[in-house]
C-alpha cells in the first residue's frame, strides 16, 4: 500500500477532486495549509507579472489518499494534470510506503481496510 500526499493550489482542489471520483478514488483526507517552496512565498501581483509580494507563507490544499500500489501511478497523473498551471508554486507530490492499515469500526487490516 502507498500513501500519496499531494500540496496544490487551493484553487486547483474542486478540479482535483472530480477527476479523483471519476477516477474511483473513494476515500481522500483535505487539510488546508500554508507553506511555501523554492519561491520562498512570493506571488505575482499585477497583470504586467513582474510585479511581486512578499507573503512567508503561501495558502495551498493538501490531499492525502492510500491506495493500493497499482492505482498509484493514475492518481499521480491525474493529481499532476489537474493541478498544473505551468508556473511556480503549483505543488508538490509525495509518495510513500505504508505498513498497514486498521479500520476502526470492524477491526480489518491491509488492503480490506482501505
């Protein structure tokens, strides 16, 4: 099983989403966060594009979803798709093991409880 943990653009998420329940992707967990990366938090400002402002920490939507290891590669690609505009600060995505999964209600483990 994987985990696959996806920073986008707010404003790229209801995009996002639809393609992911489209896809069959049932199960997802949404944080709205703040972070920034390589631009250090600036933003373009002003239609000219040149103009910037300096925010620390820039407003994004992270995703979370563990799936089984095959379907990783068409949620990647669909996240990566969907949430690209080109320029910097469209995000990042994260893909890491996971050990084991235990559903609460019916105590059921591994790929049962996903």
């Amino acid at each position: 099983m994987k985990k696959i943990e996806a920073i986008i653009r707010d404003t790229k998420f209801q995009e996002v989403k639809n393609t992911l329940t489209k896809l069959g992707v049932k199960g997802l967990t949404t944080y709205e966060v703040r972070g920034r990366g390589d631009q250090i938090g600036m933003i373009r400002t002003g239609d000219s594009g040149s103009d910037y402002e300096a925010d620390d920490l820039v407003p994004k939507r992270k995703i979370e979803i563990v799936c089984i290891e095959e379907e990783v590669n068409k949620i990647v690609n669909s996240i990566a798709s969907n949430a690209s505009t080109g320029k910097p600060g469209d995000g990042k995505i994260f893909v890491s093991d996971i050990e084991d999964v235990i559903r609460i209600r019916t105590v059921q483990q591994g790929q049962d409880a996903v």
